[in-house]
C-alpha cells in the first residue's frame, strides 16, 4: 500500500540527516497546521507560533518515529498536545511600563505580530487569494474539475476518475496542468515588487 | 520535457506516486530550490483553494528552516559526531542560518531572477555569528551531543575596548536608526538569549 | 489582524520630494552636513508642541497635505522625532540570534542631548551621553570609557536622505498597516548594490517614531530588529534618569584629552582614493581617543543613510614591528575593519556590510601635507 510513500520517502530522508527534506513537509502541511492550531487559539500570529513549535518538536522526535502511523496524523498529534499546552500555560503577566502623567503619546504593546504578517506577508495573502481565484475562473472546464475535486473534496485520482469518467493518468496530467496554470500566475505575484532589491538588478 | 516525469511532483504532492518514485524524487526534492518552491507553492495553492485563514506564504516554513538548520543532523543525535565542534567558524550552511529571516521565505528566494544558489550560500561571510548564537534554546535530549565551541575566533562579537572607543566615537555620526542599532548591539553581549528568530515579544525566553 | 492592504508601490517622484528635503532638514547642501548649531534652532521647536502631531511642523510648503506623503519624507519625520523628541522606552534587539533587552531614554532640553541606553540583560552595559560628554560604562571589563566632544557637536546632523541617497537605494512605502494597535507607515529601503544595508521601518503615524526596525541586507533577510515593548513621549525627563544604574568602584577610568591634540599631530592628511558609489566625505576631525593621548584624525564617509567613520592613527611605538594583518570585527550588524597604510593603523567603523568598511579602509592613503586643515570643520 503506497499510502504515504510520499511522507514516508522525505520521512526517511530526515532520519538519515538530510534537513532539506524536512523543509518540503513542512512546507506541505504548515497550512494545514496552522489551521488545526487555530481551534485552539484565535490568534493567528499565535498560532503561527505554536505551528512551528510543533514542527520543531516532530524534527527531534522523528527519530523516534516508525511509520506506524501516517506521518501527518503523527504530527498532528504533536500540533494538539503543542497547541493545549500553549494555551494552558499562556497566561502571562503583562508587560509593565510607566505611565508618566504628562506623557502626550504612550501605548504598550500586548498583542503580538509575527513577523510571517509583516505588511508583505498580508499583503501577498490577498493578492495570492485573488490570484489564485482568477487563474481558476479562467481554467478549462475540465482542468478545474480535477483540480478542485482533489483540493476541495480531497478525493483521490481513483475517485476523481471514476467521478469524471477518465482514466486515472488523465486526471494526474489534468491536475498537473491545472497546478502549472495557476503557478505561471502566482509566481509572478512573488516575484512581483515586495520592497526588495532583487528586482531592481 | 516530458510530462511524465514534470507530474511527478505534483502526483508525489498528492501521495499518488510509486514509491520507487518517491525515493528518487525525495531526494532531489531535498536540494533543490526551485523544486522545492513549486512544491511549497502547490500547498499555497491549495490553502487557497480552501480559503484557509491565515497568511498564505512561508514564513513559518523559513523559521523552522533556520531553526532546524542549526540544529545537529538527527544522525548525530544518534551517535556520529559532525560539525557542531566548528560552530565558531561561519560554516555555510550551518553557522550562517540563524541570520536568515523571517519575512524573506525561504522557497520565495528562490524564485528571484538572479539568484539560483541555496540560501545558505548567500550569507556566507558576510555575518561573524558569535559562537554562542548557534545553540538551539532547549535541546531536548540531545544536549550531549554538543560541544563546547573553543575560544571565540577573531571575529569576536563582544568588542575590544578599543574598538569601544571607536564605536563611541563613530556614533555620533551615524543615522538615528543607525546609531540606535550600532549602539544596541555594542551594549548587548554574549549573554544576551538565544532566539533564532527575530522575536516581537520582549520577553528575552524564546523557545 | 488588520485588514489586508493591498500592495502600494509608490514611484517617488523624487527630485520633488529631494528639493523639499533638502529645504527643510537644513543639514544637506554640502557635504558637510555636520555639527553646525545653526541646526539646534530648528530641531527645538518639535519637542514640546501640540501632542498627536501628524505632520510635523517643518513641513515643507510645497508638499502635500494627505498623510500619504512621500516616503523619504516619513524617513525625515522619523529622525527628527528620533533626535529632537523626548522619549523613554524598552526595546528588544535582536541580532546573530541572540535577543537583547534595552532601555532608551533620550531628551532634548535646551538645546542639550541627553540619552542613556542600557542594556536590561546580561552586560549591564550602559551609555551615557551628557551634551557633550559621553560615557560607556562597561562593567564586564570594569571600565569607563568618557569620550569628550567638541561642545558644539550636541545637536549634531544626521546624515540626511537626498537626491544621492534615491540613487542607492529604493525607497517605497509597502503599506499602512497596524503594528500592535498603532498605525503605523511601514517604509522599506532597498539597497541598489552589495555596500549598503537595507531597512525596513515601521513608523508611527501620530508620532513618527520607529516602532520596528529591521535591518535587511540586500535580498531582505532581516539581520538586525529592533522593537519597542513600551515607549512614552513624556514632556519632562528628570536628570535622575541618566544616572548609570552601575557601580563603579574600582572600576579602570579612560578618559580622551579635551581640545585639540598638539599640532605636530596631524602632518598629513588623509582621503581615501575611491569611495563605494555614493559616498562622500562628510566631516574631518582630529581627536583623541579615551585612554590615550595620541591624536587620531577621524574621517567621516556617507551615502545620505549609512555613514563610515576611519579613524587614522600613527603607530606606536613598539608596534611597528608587528605584522600588518587586516582585523575584522562586527558589532552587530555594523561592521569593522582594521589594517596598517605606511605606518599608520587605520580602522573603519559603520552601518555597513563588512565588504564596505574593508574597502573603504584599504583606499586610505596620505594626501599632501599642504592639503591640511582646510577641511576642518
């Protein structure tokens, strides 16, 4: 059963060493991780926190980690017991200052943002929403389909095959192709003008 | 190219590949950049998908990146020694990841026209990274496998006093912004707290 | 969390804003933009006006009215409400993976600066400046360093973001966004090539003050931050507040020779051959430095945003024997380089990447001694 071959190939990888492929899981999951955080707390910068808690908790446990169970449902175990200790134990005093009665300006920072919301950071969450969008809008027909089927619904190529009643490498090459549509406008997006210097030469 | 072989990526994505496949494609997945980009933004584009909430980039993926970077390969936490002895010298690679940030991402880099080496590469030399910075906040279990760094290199962070003097002398000339941050970092010394990411909260306990 | 901004790229219509700069912030003009007290008037003016202040007072004339003014305009609010403003603050300063908690308290009062930071962790370190008199206490190595300036270097200018500055670096304003319940002006400066650093500054919109500072090289990884944890404007900062909280007893005093070193001191003057694109010589001066009484001539290189100090001294005696063997050093970010040129031991200090400072020191060399003090300030 190839179920998990993927996880489990990049899985090996890291418990032999190499760290590079412990960047594409987590730049797999770290969405999906974000958002299981976020049940337990509101805030989103918080929750980035507790993600990459969790993240860095599976990176030294992994060793331990035998493939018995899914590597995802592995982690999101970690995540869970991450994210109830954080709120547990989140109680902090606040931060202290001075109010002088004559100060004309003051303010105490109580909230927190991550660095992952600097202003390019929520900025590009929109333009990569609408982007994204668009470049499905204008999708054909059957591009979309497999390629929704399979975000949206989560079905895998069997399903999605038997749903659109076509041979499974066809759905692969359908979804394939959708990706790349979608990719050739968002790395533009990207590459588009951040405030960085790569772009002036 | 062939169609076949550029799917690949996004069926191993899915978990739709053979796993003779997987191996193969795993491990060039590991190495290279712009292969790994895709794949981060095949996520992106799924979270998007989703209307997932949250910030849709990589920042988080880049933390942990540096984080982990600087950590001992699991394969040392299991006996083989490896280059923590060398911390004091800026090692690519290794030394040099607790400089990269936070908002730049990792996978994004990538993608810059001019530029195709791995991160890494680029902060060489260019930071003298004192040998405390490179330990990781708590190791859990794995703290016997450091090594105490020997003597700090010439490039030591905490200055001389004479270097003080130019310091002081030079800070008078120097932007606000810029004699602000020249000053903090010369009051600041090794006993500042580890944090391999810049940190909002004051608190000096990251992790 | 704030709304998502959509993404502003303002094309600065430069000279524009570059001539109403160069109007208003008074230091431009010549290269010598330094310690001239006709400065201290027109910085007195901000400190106590009306609170809440949007636009500062100096505003120039010409330009326009709506918050959305150009970006350089917010980096001139911003160091002038960093140099005339009181204020008093913690912030975290975060470099090499190390972070830092500081104290910041700073006060003009008569024309006079007074300004302590100290470092709430670890060092005990603290610095201490008094108009013209500052002070590093450095309880690590159990010594004072007291450095005297020249009285009228107390209000002194800053390097000033001109129409050489916009050709270094890009300067934009990425969005308006909301940091920790402030609105602030988050302004992003690009550096052009690999000698300069890059900053990205998120400014107070009511008071200008930089409430985040991150310090980027050239492809944006962020090298150094800086954040503010609490920060007030107070109108009155009593003297008790730039009192070191370090005990010195037994502690080793250094202290620089006040007034001019002896003539026979600086015989030679020094430039440096090549400059990286768009620096330029700012001030000159002749010194001592604290625990000597050798006189060291002091250069200072500029681009508008960063600056190099070069500090020239004879060697000394006993030292000429010992190899020339280029010292690099960083201080944070802020880097610096030292090398021996005829005999003489030359370091370079400043907001640069360490290629900048290394450069400029290797291109040091002796002009003519008729060339002398003409440049003195």
């Amino acid at each position: 059963m190839s179920a998990d071959a993927s996880d489990l190939s990049l899985v090996r990888r890291v418990q032999r060493g190499d760290k590079g492929a412990f960047d594409a899981l987590v730049l797999k999951y770290q969405h999906k991780l974000v958002k299981l955080v976020m049940r337990y707390v509101r805030n989103p910068a918080e929750a980035e926190d507790i993600a990459q808690e969790a993240f860095i908790k599976a990176y030294r446990a992994l060793p331990q980690f035998r493939g018995d169970s899914a590597f995802y449902t592995w982690l999101y175990r970690i995540a869970i017991n991450t994210a109830k200790n954080a709120v547990v134990s989140r109680d902090r005093s606040p931060i202290e200052y001075d109010l002088d009665r004559n100060s004309e300006e003051s303010y105490d920072m109580q909230g927190r943002m991550k660095d992952s919301e600097t202003p390019e950071g929520l900025v590009l969450t929109e333009e990569i929403r609408s982007t994204v969008n668009a470049a499905i809008d204008a999708l054909p027909e059957d591009l979309r389909t497999a390629i929704v089927l399979r975000e949206l619904e989560g079905l895998s190529y069997e399903e999605i095959a038997a749903a659109m009643a076509c041979p499974v490498g066809t759905v692969r090459s359908r979804i394939f192709r959708a990706r790349e549509a979608i990719d050739r406008r968002l790395r533009e997006v990207f590459e588009g003008g951040l405030g960085r210097a790569e772009e002036l030469g | 190219m062939n169609e076949e072989l550029d799917s690949q990526l996004s069926a191993m994505f899915d978990d739709e590949l053979a796993p003779e496949e997987c191996e193969l494609l795993a491990r060039r997945l590991s190495r290279d950049e712009q292969l790994k980009a895709r794949w981060g933004r095949y996520a992106v584009i799924g979270a998007a998908i989703r209307s997932e909430r949250g910030v849709l980039n990589a920042a988080l993926a880049g933390r942990v990146s540096a984080v982990i970077l600087a950590e001992p390969a699991l394969a040392a936490a299991q006996g083989a020694r490896r280059a923590p002895a060398r911390w004091w010298q800026p090692l690519a690679g290794a030394a040099v990841a607790v400089g990269v940030a936070v908002g730049s991402v990792l996978w994004l880099r990538a993608q810059a026209p001019f530029t195709a080496a791995p991160p890494s590469a680029q902060l060489t030399a260019t930071v003298s990274v004192p040998a405390a910075a490179l330990l990781p906040a708590a190791a859990a279990g794995a703290a016997d496998s450091y090594v105490v760094p020997r003597a700090p290199a010439v490039r030591a962070m905490v200055p001389s006093t004479e270097l003080a003097n130019y310091v002081v002398a030079h800070s008078v000339f120097s932007s606000p912004v810029g004699r602000r941050n020249l000053l903090s970092a010369f009051m600041a010394s090794e006993s500042g707290t580890a944090a391999e990411e810049p940190p909002v909260e004051p608190e000096g306990n990251v992790r | 969390m704030s709304a998502s901004e959509r993404f502003i790229a303002l094309t600065l219509a430069w000279t524009v804003a570059g001539a109403a700069l160069a109007g208003e912030a008074s230091p431009e003009s010549a290269p010598a933009h330094k310690t001239s007290p006709d400065q201290a008037p027109a910085q007195k003016t901000s400190p106590e006006s009306a609170p809440a202040q949007k636009t500062s007072p100096e505003s120039a004339p010409a330009q326009k009215t709506s918050p959305e003014s150009a970006p350089a305009q917010w980096l001139e609010r911003m160091n002038r409400a960093l140099t005339t403003r009181n204020y008093d603050g913690t912030f975290s300063h975060w470099h090499g993976g190390q972070v830092e908690m500081l104290r910041i308290i700073h006060r003009v009062q008569d024309g006079t600066v007074s300004e302590r930071l100290a470092s709430l962790d670890g060092s005990g370190r603290e610095f201490i400046r008094a108009g013209p008199s500052l002070t590093c206490y450095l309880p690590d190595k159990r010594t004072v360093l007291v450095e005297q300036r020249p009285p009228q270097e107390s209000l002194v200018g800053f390097p000033a973001v001109n129409d050489q500055t916009a050709s270094f670096y890009d300067i934009r304003e990425v969005t308006h966004t909301r940091l920790n319940r402030r609105d602030t002006h988050v302004i992003t400066v690009s550096p052009k090539d690999e000698y300069r650093y890059g900053y990205r500054l998120w400014i107070d919109d009511s008071t200008a003050m930089p409430l985040k500072t991150q310090l980027c090289d050239r492809r944006g990884h962020v090298i150094e931050q800086i954040v503010f944890a609490s920060l007030t404007l107070p109108a009155h900062i009593p003297d008790s507040a730039f009192k070191p909280d370090v005990s010195t007893a037994g502690f080793q005093w250094l202290r620089n020779e006040s007034g001019p070193p002896a003539p026979a001191a600086a015989t030679l003057a020094w430039n440096a051959m090549r400059l990286p694109p768009g620096f330029r010589m700012a001030a000159r001066s002749a010194q001592t430095l604290p625990g000597s009484a050798d006189p060291v001539d002091h250069l200072v290189f500029t681009d508008g945003l960063a600056s190099v100090s070069v500090f020239v001294e004879a060697q000394r005696r006993g030292q000429a024997d010992q190899p020339a063997v280029p010292e690099s050093a960083a201080v944070g970010s802020s880097s610096a380089f030292s090398t021996v040129i005829d005999g003489h031991k030359i370091t370079a200090v400043g907001e640069v990447p360490p290629d900048t400072v290394r450069f400029i020191a290797s291109q040091l060399k002796a002009e003519e001694p008729a060339a002398v003090s003409s440049r003195r300030r």
